[in-house]
C-alpha cells in the first residue's frame, strides 16, 4: 500500500485489515471510537478504542505537523520503531508495548497509554505523584546496559551503529535546535520579549560560552556510548500515579549517556524557575532520578559482558564504574545547561513558562533559566558530585 496521510475514516479501513489489532479491540469496526490527539511537533497520533480493547496509531508526516514548510523524511518512525525494539525487554514496564509497525505507511501501533497524561502536563497542574524520576533514572540505566560496549559485545554496540546511523534527518535537528541555534541569531528562533533581547544577544556574543558548547557538540556527535531516546523530556513521558512511560524514540541515536540525563534534568529545573514555590519537589526529583540511575548501573554493570573493561578485576572495575559515573554526571550537567537555554530561547519552548503570573515574572524565570544553563555549561567538568550541579542550580 502506497504511503498517504490517515484520517480516523482510513484509520479504521486499515485497521479492519490487520486481524490480529482488530481482534485487540473487539467488536465490528462501527463500535470503534477513533480521535486524533496530537500535541507534538512531528507526528499524528490516534487514540483508538473498541469494547475489548484500545490501540494508540502514530504515524509519521512528510513534514513537521506544526511547520509544514520544513519538510521531514517519513522514515524516522522506522527508527522509532527499532529504538523500542532495542530497549523494550531491558525497560519493560517503563514502555508502551509495540504491537505492529507498518514500513509503507510509516505507522506504529502501540499500548494505548490511557488514563495516562503527559509528565509536563501533570507537573503544570500539580497532579504528579513524587518520585516518578526514579522509573525515570532506572529506565536510562537499564537502557544504557542493554545497549552499551561495557555490557555488550562489540557486535551488538556495532549492529546499533549501524542500525540508527541513518537517522540523520532527527539529528540534525538536535544538531541545529539544540546545540547551535539558540546561540546564533536564527530565523527558527521565536523573538525573545524585549527585556530579555540583551541576555539573548550576550549569549550570541559569548566566546567562552561558544568553546564550552563546542565541547558539547562534539561529545554529541563522537562519544557513542550507548544507544540514546534522545528526546528525554518531560513532554515525552507518560504518567498516571505510579505508572510512569517513556515514549516518542524517534530520535534514537548512539551518544553519549548523559545527554538523555541532561535533557531530562533540564526540563525539571525549567519547572523550578518557571515555579520557584517547587523548589523543594524538583530537587528531590532530580536527586532520585540521578540515585536510581546511578544505583541501577552499578548493580548492572558489575556483572560485565562486554568488550570494554574485560580483563579489569572486582576492584578495577569499581574504579573504572566510579571514574565512568562522574563523566556521566559531567556530560548531564552540560547537556542539562544546552537544554534549559534552548527550551528557553530556541525553537520548541516549554509550556511550564505559562506558570508565571506576569509578564515580569516570566522574563524573570526565563533570565534565571539562561543564567543558570550558562553556568553548567561553563562548570561542567569541575562536578564531580550530585551536590555539586544542585549547587548550579542553586538547587541547593
């Protein structure tokens, strides 16, 4: 079947075809509610359900869904496909489960995540239950295991190089929106509130600032350590009281771990200055997603199985996890300072800035924002401690 773009009417003609998703939904096809509830910049998302059971359907576009002048290769759902695939048994439950994935419509799907609601959502209304970053921590841990040259055989590290190298359309967007952009002038820039041009016009001119995120950009795109989500953030993290999911892998890359750490803490601490009465819940957040993550890929890596560290012994390879921890920690801390900037000033800005009650109060929480990304970028290799980038933050 030639590629076009469902509605709910075609949706339900090509689910009727696919006996064993129809069967998971029960019923004739007229008992079925389709509707469409898209709310990210790439995709279409149908949430489908029938008396037994429901689907959610995510198809890709041959464009950005919120900018359909930029055109976006249709294949990015094939690695968002291999990229659950990759990591599915390691994370499960953390996941929905891929059902069906169709390669000429460029379609997946999934576990309908239902009553679920989207993380960043939940945080604006204050309906989180605390210490959901502690799935999130052990997710990235248990992905990292499953996909890394210390656990991994070279072969396995290998066929994921070469599975998501093509996935170059999505990393160019990482590239440009995250690690470039907002640090030039550039069109895709949304134009900052006049009392915020100064900072925003700093930061374009800043030398030093430009040679740290260099560093960055070249950790991103050389240091495979690992298999990637590489757009971990609170907008794509499901929640419904203690049953947290990561979705949306489409940017899935081999990088270096701790820019999944990175985006994810950036967007907590883009909470606490967008609301600083939240303080206290953002860093005991951001304290159990680093321990959970650290705790888990310690007792996982331990055990050994790759390539990497094979001849270290017991107390060797403590060391060696210890020396490898820190340079996780410093690569999140300057990640976490890239995202917080571009999710500030660059193209897809959060909606947690919605929080502050004036205009005043939001150019405030977007200044704090800019000041304390540019400080962990800057600071980056001097943590060493958890402690450390609180203090960054000024967390703690």
């Amino acid at each position: 079947m030639p590629y076009f773009t469902l509605d709910a009417s075609s949706l339900q003609h090509w689910l009727t075809d696919h006996a064993d998703l129809a069967f998971r939904l029960g019923g004739d096809p007229s008992d079925w509610t389709i509707r469409e509830v898209s709310d990210g910049n790439l995709n279409t998302v149908f949430l489908v359900d029938g008396p037994v059971g429901s689907l959610c359907c995510k198809q890709a576009l041959p464009h950005v869904r919120v900018a359909p002048e930029w055109p976006m290769p249709l294949e990015r759902a094939l690695y968002e496909a291999r990229y659950i695939r990759a990591t599915a048994e390691a994370v499960r439950p953390a996941a929905p489960e891929l059902y069906f994935y169709d390669d000429e419509m460029f379609l997946l799907v999934m576990e309908c995540l239902t009553p679920h609601e989207v993380l960043r959502t939940a945080l604006i209304r204050d309906e989180v239950q605390p210490g959901f970053s502690t799935t999130i921590g052990q997710y990235v841990a248990r992905s990292v295991h499953a996909t890394s040259w210390i656990s991994q055989p070279f072969e396995h590290g290998s066929k994921l190089l070469a599975d998501f190298a093509g996935n170059t359309a999505l990393t160019r967007i990482t590239v440009d929106l995250i690690l470039t952009d907002p640090f030039r002038p550039c069109s895709r820039n949304p134009a900052p509130e006049a009392a915020l041009l100064p900072d925003v016009e700093a930061l374009h001119t800043d030398k030093p600032l430009h040679r740290a995120v260099g560093s960055l950009q070249d950790r991103f795109l050389t240091a495979r350590q690992a298999l990637l989500h590489g757009d971990l953030h609170t907008g794509s993290i499901m929640q419904h009281k203690d049953d947290v999911r990561v979705i949306d892998g489409e940017f899935a890359t081999m990088g270096p771990i701790g820019f999944d750490c990175g985006l994810y803490l950036g967007n907590l601490a883009l909470h606490a200055c967008a609301a600083p009465n939240k303080r206290g819940l953002i860093e005991a957040e951001i304290t159990a997603f680093w321990n959970s993550f650290t705790t888990e890929l310690r007792t996982l890596l331990k055990t050994g199985g790759g390539d990497v560290w094979a001849l270290s012994d017991e107390a060797q390879r403590e060391e060696l996890l210890e020396n490898f921890l820190i340079g996780i920690l410093q690569d999140t801390t300057g990640f976490c300072g890239l995202e917080m900037i571009r999710r500030t000033i660059g193209f897809a800005q959060v909606a947690d800035y919605t929080l502050c009650t004036t205009p005043e109060s939001r150019t405030e929480a977007r200044r704090k924002a800019l000041t304390i990304g540019r400080r962990l970028i800057l600071e980056a290799a001097n943590v060493a401690t958890l402690e450390n980038l609180l203090a960054l933050m000024l967390l703690a």
